[in-house]
C-alpha cells in the first residue's frame, strides 16, 4: 500500500499496544505486532477529525 509508516504519537510507549498510520490523502492504520493483517484505511479529513477529538479528552 505505502511505506511512509511511523509509529502514531497516540500508541503505548511501553512496546505494548501500537499503531503504526500512514498519512495522505488516505491514512492507513495497523498494527505494529501484525503489520500483514489488515489495515484501516479512512479519508484524511475523518482521520484529522478522529485526532481532534482525542485532543480534546
């Protein structure tokens, strides 16, 4: 799909429970610890939307 993954701020620093997201114009979200399963993929706009709310938690 892409290779312009990075860990997302908003995972476990502990190695525990991360994502890795790759953003566009499509972002796509996975898993770190199963990179060859699926993969959620939303329109910018929603993602943008998404880190928004969490701002605000």
């Amino acid at each position: 799909m892409t290779d312009n993954w990075h860990k997302s701020s908003y995972s476990d620093g502990n190695g525990g429970q991360c994502v890795e997201v790759a953003e566009g114009p499509i972002t796509s979200v996975r898993d770190t610890k199963n990179r060859e399963a699926a993969t959620l993929a939303v329109p910018a706009r929603e993602w943008i939307a998404l880190l928004n709310d969490l701002d605000r938690l």
